[in-house]
C-alpha cells in the first residue's frame, strides 16, 4: 500500500502544479488581457460578462456539474481522474485573484496571448502526462465521442470555435484574432510538453564491420544495441544493420565510436518522440551469460 502510495506522488504533485499554475495564468495573463479563450475560462468569461457571476465561482460550479455527468456516462474510473482538478482549478484561482489583485505584468494584447496560451498549454501538459483530466469542457466530446463516434479533437474545436465567437458580443474581431493566437500557443507548448523529456535518438547503422560496431556500442556507450538483416539493393548482398536508442547527449559520443571503427560507414539518425521499454519507461534488467 505504501508503495503505490509513493508511486502515485509524482502523478499528484503534476496535477497540483498543473492546476496551480493554470489559474496563474489566467490571473496574469488572460484576465488582465481580456482575451478572447476557449474551453471552460470562455465560458466562464462570458458568464461574468454577462452575468457578473465570478470567474472561479463559475469554474467551480461548471466543473462540478461536468464532474457529475461525467461520473455517469464515462464511469467512475474516469470522475476519480478528473476529481482533483475539478477542486483545484476553481480554489487557486480565486486564491490567486485575492492574492494579485490589480497586478498586472502587462497589458500589450500580444504578449498576453503568446505567454498565456504557454501558461495553458504547460498546465494542460503536466496533467494530461499524470494520466488525469482538467475535467470542464473535456467531458462533452469523450461522451460524444462514445455515443456518436465522433472524434474528440473534432468537436473540442467546433466547442472551442463556437465558445470563442460567443464572446465576439463583447469584443472585437482584431481581439478574436489575438485568441486565435493564444490558441495555436496552447496546442504547440501542450505538445512539447507532452513529449518532455521523453524524446530519444534512433540511430541505423549498415556496415561490414557490424559486429565491431555493436560490441563497441555495447561495452563503451553502454546501450542496447538490435542486429538487423539487411540486403543492398543494388549489389543484393547480406548485410547487417546494427539499430540503437540512445538519448540526445550520448548521440555525439556514439557517432565517434562508430566513425573509430568504420568512418565510411552509412549512418541514419532519427528523433522520435518517446521510447517503452528495459533502460527507458523501465529499469534496466541485466541478465547474466
């Protein structure tokens, strides 16, 4: 018990500072901008044009409601993911509203939706990666998508689009295109956040001395090597293609090991994006000969 206790704290403080540094960013960045957003912050910006009702009051209640609905189509495996946000988010706002009011960092519309969009795009990344919900307006397209099929990046942005005209009543299309910006933000930085830190080097290798090669990755680089079958095209011999993963920093070190042994070799080195298994998302497993 302990120990998935401890095993779950990592996943629990990303999704504190997620939610923490979400209602920053709204606090800083989108409030004092009065930008155009989409998601819940639209909805809850236009609430309190419209009705006066506060942001985080609004937060709150949308998400609770969401949670519930949530809890009964989707199951009660996916409420559990979505609790802590549903909570969090509305709570660090109001905190931070109380805490930073009337700061502002700035008023230029660019820098508040270039920064903001970061701000969101980080947060949203850092709870998505602890395999949790921000909860919201993420619930409406994951129960579309399981009655109707419809795929959930489609109707997020049809939702997002129709949230962010909604708010044209009280702002003008040169603002439209400033949350235009702030949204293309978001998506860019929750991508790069999303493959934070998980990012590998592939690298091919097609030599006649492939076996100095792999011996040499394996002893000097110390990293799984694989020997792949291979045949030229052009002359049909047997060849072998050694294939390793290595991370970014030892990339260098590896291709002056393989240039040692055979500078005329032919090496192809590729980015990917996330790497599973022994000496990556597992620990290292040495068996013995």
């Amino acid at each position: 018990m302990k120990e998935k206790i401890r095993g779950s704290l990592p996943d629990l403080l990303a999704i504190l500072t997620g939610n923490l540094f979400l209602a920053l960013t709204v606090v800083l960045f989108i409030l004092p901008g009065e930008l155009i957003s989409c998601g819940t912050t639209g909805l809850s910006l236009l609430a309190k044009e419209l009705w006066g009702i506060p942001v985080s009051a609004f937060v709150l209640v949308f998400n609770m409601v969401m949670l519930i609905l949530g809890w009964a189509v989707l199951g009660r495996k996916f409420a559990m993911t979505t609790i802590a946000s549903s909570f969090l988010n509305p709570i660090f706002l109001e905190l931070f509203q109380r805490l930073f009011a009337g700061q502002v960092i700035t008023r230029n519309l660019l820098l508040c939706a270039v920064f903001g969009g970061m701000g969101l795009g980080i947060s949203l990344g850092l709870v998505i990666r602890a395999g949790a919900s921000t909860g919201g307006m993420d619930i409406p397209p994951l129960i579309l998508k399981k009655f109707l099929g419809i795929p959930v990046p489609v109707s997020l942005w049809v939702f997002d689009f129709v949230i962010m005209l909604m708010q044209l009543m009280f702002h003008t299309p040169e603002e439209l295109l400033y949350g235009i910006v702030m949204i293309l933000a978001v998506n860019f930085t929750l991508n790069k956040t999303l493959v934070a830190g998980r990012g590998r080097t592939e690298v091919k290798i097609i030599s006649e001395k492939a076996l100095q090669i792999r011996d040499s990755i394996l002893n000097d680089a110390d990293r799984g090597v694989t020997l792949l079958q291979g045949e030229g095209g052009y002359l049909h011999k047997s060849t072998q293609v050694v294939l390793s993963v290595v991370s970014t920093k030892d990339l260098h070190r590896l291709k002056r090991l393989v240039r040692d042994i055979d500078p005329g070799c032919f090496m192809i080195v590729t980015q990917v994006t996330e790497v599973l298994g022994r000496g990556f998302s597992l620990s290292r497993d040495f068996q013995a000969e």
